[in-house]
C-alpha cells in the first residue's frame, strides 16, 4: 500500500512538470536561411529564447556562436538547430573575393579569397562574358573593354556564390622609376611610359612617410613597403601602381669634435640619415653622458663611452662610436651672491652632473650652513664657498658669499599714475627687516616727474622715475620700486575703450585710502563704461569691489584691485588701496537691501545669470553663488561668509568654524544663511538662501534659483526641508 502512494505521488510530479513545460512557448527561428555577406556578427533570428537555449551547429569551420550572436569564420553552407526541436536554420557565409572592379586591357590578376582557410580550388570561378574577360584557372585576364561579372560558387553549394561587376577599359597606366633600388633618403622620379602625355598622371603614396610625393619626386624617408599610385587627371579609373621597397642604409656616425669636456652638448650626426628617431640610441654609461627626447647628448662626468645605434625597422643596421669625456673646472654657480638672513639658497656646478664627486666646504661655518646642497644664512657675516673634486685636487672654484639682513620690498599706490595723482610708497615687510621707516633713506631718480614728500607721491609730469629705500647703517640693504607717469592711450577699440594699456585706475578719495565699512569707487580713467572691464580684489577679506567697480571697504590693510579689459585680457591696470580705522556697518541691513533689490531677477536659457557670470562658473546651479555675490556686494568679508558656489561646501564651512544652527535647536535671525536639503538626503545641502526675517514659528527668506529666480519664500521652523542655518560672525554695530 506503502509503495503504491509513493508510486502515484512520483507520477503526480511527472505530470506536473510535463504541464507545465508544455505551457511554456517553445523557441522557433523568424527565418529559414541567412546570408553573411561581410564579416560583421549578427544576432540569432530566434524568438521566444528565455537564454537557455541550446544551439548545434553542423559545420563549425563555419561559423560559431558567441553571446547569441552568429560570427562568420569562412565562405561556406551550414545549419543552426535547436536542440530538442526540429527547427532549422540555414546559414550561407559568402566568400569575399578579392579582385579589381576596375581593369585595362590585357591586365591580369590572381584571385583570392580572404574568408576561406581550404584549398581555393574548391571554388568555381566563371565569367559571364568570355569575350570581355578570360579566366585560366584562378588567372583573371582582361581581352576586351565592357562590362561583365565574374561568378564564384563553392562546388557542390550552388547557395555559396557571389557575382562581382568588372569594367575592362584603358590599359593601365604603368609607372617606371629613375632607380632600379631605393635606400633610405635617395631622391628618384617616376613616371608613366605606356602614355603618350606623361604629365596627365598626378601620383600619390600609400605612406608618405615612408615616400612622400612632390610632383614626380619622390623622396625616401624610411624603410619599408609602399605603393606608388598615378592616377589620369582626366579619368579617375585610370590607374597604375607600383610597390616600392626602401631599403634601409647601414648607418655612418660622426662627432663633430675630437673631444669634448663635462657640461658641454656631444654632437654626434648620423651622416648618411636624416632622421635620428629612426634608430634606438644606447649610452654604455649613463652617467658619463646622457641622451634626451630630442636625441641631444651633454656629457655629465670625466670617462669613456660608447654611443650606439640601432634601427627600429631593421635590427641589422647599426653603428657605434667612441667618445672622451674630459674633466673641466668646475664652474660653481649661485642665484646672488648676497643672502638675507635666514634665506635658503642652492647652490650648483653648472658643468657637472654629479655633485657627489666634489668635496664641499664653507669658509666661515657659523654665517653659512650646508645641508644637502642647500644652504642657509646664519648670521651676518661674509664667508666663501668652495668645491674640490674628490679625484682631482686641481678641479676647484670658489665663491664669497655676504649674509645681509633681510632686504626691503618697497610698495606704492600706484604702478601706472596720471599727472596730478597722489599716492604713497611704504616698506611692505617692514616686520621683517626689523627697522621703522624712519632707518632708511627715501630718494625718487627724478623730482621734476614724482615729487616724493615723507611718504607722500606726487605725479607732476609724465615720465619714469625710481623710488629708491637704503638701509641708512647698510648700503647693501636697498630696494627699489618703479612708477610710471603716463596718460591713457588715444587709441581706441570698437566699444570706445582704451585699445592699449596699461590702464590708469584711481578714486576719489585723496591718496586712495578709505575709511573701513564705507562704499567707494574705483574708476578706470577715460573708461566709456566700467562693465566693460572685469574688477578683482586680491584679499576680499579687506575690500570687495563688483562688476562696476563698486568698492566696499571691509577692514583695515592694503589691498590691490585690478581692473582687465574683458576684449582684451593684456590691457589691465591696478591700484593698491590703504583701509584703514575699524568698521562701523549695518552689514544684515546692507545684505537684506541687496537680495531684496535682486527679486524677480529671472535666470536665462541653460541657468545663464549675471551671478554665475560674476563667479567665473556660469550656465551652472546658481543659488550659493547668489548668495556668494550678495554678501560681496555687501562687503561682507569671506571671513565672515565663505565665497561659496556648491551648498555642501558652504554648510561645511560653517559647520567647521563652529557656526551652525541646525533646525529646531536653532532659532534663526535675519543675516544668517539658510540650507536646505532634498528629501532622502541624510547629509550634506542642495540649496541655500539669505534669512531676511523671522517671526514666533516661521522664517523668511530671499533665494536665487528657486524656480528658475530669485524670490520670496517662507518656511515653518520645522519644517524638514531646512537643515539648518550657518550663523554669520558679523562685527558689531553701533547707531
């Protein structure tokens, strides 16, 4: 009883599974036959393949299967079967013959077949036309002008044939050379001799470098296999060929010295080629002499060596020379013979690689140090320098080298100035010299051009002059600053600004110095219109200055502002502004003004706006740089707002700096800068706007790129959206 159940439960299965398997669509092929006319791989015509299924192929010399893809192998008949089906598929490779649809009369070729690994007799080849053309075995030859087609078929698979269209026209032109053999860098003509009119042939190379043509000359450059095709100016189908064998010489050097020193550049020719990449160059000792890119030689240290060469295309062509490489005094170098204290300085042997060969020695080790050929002022002092080599005590130079305190760098104002203007010159490093202003001496080249009163310039005529800073206790402690007196150019660019530089920019305010927190001007002299010129601050942390070259002064320091033609990039002049006192600025007033201003600003095609313009960085999301160009607008120093133009980096900036609110533990306040975050999200910003207000549960804000512009919008304190808020350090205000 036992197996019976057993037995009925197994046949329940069986039946099952035969169900089901007739339930599911057999695969069948869309198409009886197909045809590989080229070597490109074709899908498998099948449909209702889950990828399970199996293919035999009856002649795999054929084609094989790779990814369900059928890839023809050789000219010949097949079939493709579905394993456990009766379906079939017919598979005819073509064979690709190779043979001119072009030929002149009496002109014979071989054929070929370039698809098919077996004997090509296995083919038939036949023409349609035995008066146009006659085949003797696989021997094409043409015997009359027209047009007939020449029939191949595999024996036995009448399916495996091919029809090729042979024009037979005018005897091919054919070329003859003025030199039996061709070596590299020979010159030889060419031209057809079976032609009445020579010169009605235009000629081509198959590799012009290996021959290049110029007219009927033809010149060798390097060996190898090339054809030489001339085909009839006035008959495209006339055409001959030739193929040429350049042969390669075996190479001749030369030195065009008897002997060479260190440091100097060995020039070796290779007198029978022109070419010195054509060959594989050796050093037998690299450290004696060394070879570049450019196959230039300069020999490094005393010794012997031998230079060698070999040719990339023909390893039996080679040649080799020896060359003496000399001692030579060692010229011992160094950038200036005076260092400031504390300076680092390198020294070198200009005529010798190796500095490891040379013994070292400072005079006095107390002013100089040296470690690792680097050498470091100590203290005010004048020592020397000396190099000896190690193998031969006669190889020596020396050098005196003076310890100074650290040099002055002068500043002014003003590079480029007009008549009338007033600057001032000061030491910019005055720290570091460890002196006042008052321990040197000011003079100017010329009084009548700059007047120079304390510290005070005064531009009187044009001309140059040199303000010249002198250690009053050193002489050697100097430094020099150069201004130039002009006026702008007259000519002028199509846009009515200054074709020539430099400009002349300058301000109102007398000597260019500008209270902290105020709003000021810098002027391009003669400018049409400043939005023709692109306006940069070099420190926005001291003053900001936008496209119109509205300046807000931030803190006190210096600070130079330049101004670029933006038709002409080398047209540009600068102006170092002094801002001084401490600022006393509303900046959240100034900062809600300027948003509030840019309101119903709308973006243009591809996010094109004046703010992405502004950041160097346009057609971009813009929303960060809105803000970035509000807060500069201001005059908000990126100290206390980064410049930022991506939401992550501007919230990491706060978030680093301890600044940042996050929502719901924060309340904010007008001034702070909000950031938001896209749903699913867990880290990070995608947009960021200014906080213009607050009231008991909600905040205010103004943001660029909120549909495409700026605008208003408003949020609940808890709202999800806001991650929270980067908090502004702004300096305090007083009314």
């Amino acid at each position: 009883m036992k197996k019976t159940k057993k037995l009925l439960s197994l046949l329940f299965i069986f039946l099952l599974i035969v169900i089901i398997g007739c339930d599911r669509p057999q695969p069948t092929f869309t198409t009886d036959t197909f045809i590989f006319a080229g070597e490109i791989a074709q899908t498998i015509p099948v449909k209702d393949n889950d990828g399970s299924t199996e293919f035999i192929i009856a002649n795999p010399d054929v084609i094989e299967i790779i990814n369900e893809m059928i890839v023809p192998l050789q000219a010949g008949k097949t079939t493709i079967t579905i394993k456990g089906s009766t379906e079939i598929l017919k598979i005819i490779v073509l064979p690709q013959i190779v043979c001119p649809t072009y030929l002149g009369l009496t002109e014979e070729v071989q054929l070929k077949i370039t698809n098919y690994d077996g004997d090509i007799h296995d083919f038939n080849f036949s023409v349609s036309d035995n008066n146009i053309l006659e085949i003797n075995d696989i021997t094409l030859k043409a015997i009359a002008k027209g047009k007939t087609n020449l029939i191949v078929n595999l024996k036995d698979e009448e399916l495996v044939t091919v029809y090729m269209q042979i024009e037979v026209g005018e005897i091919k032109p054919r070329i003859v050379l003025s030199a039996e053999e061709i070596f590299v860098d020979d010159v030889f003509s060419v031209m057809v001799e079976n032609f009445a009119v020579t010169d009605e042939f235009y000629y081509t190379s198959s590799d012009e470098t290996i021959l290049e043509v110029v007219g009927t000359s033809i010149f060798a450059l390097r060996a190898g296999l090339a054809t030489i095709t001339a085909t009839a100016k006035n008959d495209s189908k006339l055409i001959g060929t030739i193929e040429i064998n350049v042969k390669g010489q075996m190479p001749i050097l030369r030195s065009r010295a008897s002997d060479y020193k260190v440091g100097q550049a060995v020039i070796i020719d290779i007198v029978n080629y022109q070419d010195s990449s054509l060959f594989l160059w050796t050093i037998s000792d690299e450290k004696v002499l060394t070879i570049d890119s450019n196959y230039q030689l300069t020999a490094l240290t005393p010794g012997n060596v031998t230079i060698s060469i070999v040719n990339k295309a023909d390893k039996n062509l080679t040649a080799s020379i020896d060359v003496v490489i000399y001692p030579l005094q060692p010229l011992l170098s160094l950038a200036n013979t005076t260092i400031q204290l504390g300076q680092k300085m390198k020294p070198d042997i200009l005529n010798y690689h190796d500095k490891d060969s040379f013994i070292w020695v400072i005079g006095d080790a107390g002013v100089l140090s040296l470690e690792n050929y680097l050498l470091t002022a100590l203290k005010l002092g004048v020592t020397t320098l000396t190099v000896t080599s190690k193998t031969d005590a006669s190889l020596t130079a020396s050098i005196t080298v003076s310890v100074i305190p650290i040099l002055p760098v002068l500043a002014a104002t003003y590079n480029d100035m007009r008549v009338g203007d007033t600057g001032y010159v000061w030491i910019s490093n005055i720290t570091a010299v460890d002196a006042s202003a008052e321990d040197f001496n000011f003079t100017v080249s010329d009084p009548l051009v700059l007047n120079l009163t304390g510290d005070k310039l005064t531009a009187l005529k044009e001309g140059v002059a040199i303000i010249t800073a002198t250690l009053k206790t050193n002489s050697l402690v100097r430094a020099e600053y150069t201004i130039n007196v002009t006026k702008t150019s007259s000519v002028k660019a199509e846009n009515g600004e200054t074709a020539e530089g430099p400009l002349l920019l300058f301000t109102h305010e007398e000597g260019a110095k500008i209270h902290a927190g105020e709003l000021s001007y810098v002027y391009v002299d003669e400018a049409v219109f400043a939005g023709n010129y692109r306006w940069i601050t070099a420190d926005g942390t001291i003053a900001t200055v936008n496209d119109n070259g509205r300046l807000v002064a931030v803190a006190a320091g210096k600070v130079i502002i330049t101004a670029v033609s933006k038709a002409n990039k080398e047209i540009k002049g600068s102006i170092t502004l002094t801002i001084y006192g401490e600022s006393n600025v509303d900046y959240v007033s100034r900062l809600i003004a300027i948003a509030t201003e840019e309101l119903g600003y709308v973006e243009g095609p591809n996010d094109d706006t004046k703010y992405g313009a502004w950041y160097n960085l346009n057609y971009e999301p813009w929303c960060a740089m809105f803000v970035s160009w509000c807060c500069n607008e201001a005059g908000i120093s990126t100290k206390i707002v980064p410049r930022y133009c991506g939401c992550i980096a501007g919230m990491a900036w706060f978030v680093a700096e301890g600044r940042f609110g996050e929502r719901e533990a924060y309340t904010p306040k007008p001034g702070d800068i909000a950031f938001y975050r896209d749903a699913g999200q867990t880290t990070g910003s995608t947009h960021t706007g200014i906080v213009v207000a607050v009231d008991n549960n909600r905040v205010y804000t103004i943001e660029g790129n909120s549909s495409k512009m700026v605008a208003r919008r408003s949020y609940l304190f808890t709202n999800t959206y806001i991650v929270g808020y980067g908090i502004p350090n702004y300096p305090p205000f007083e009314n």
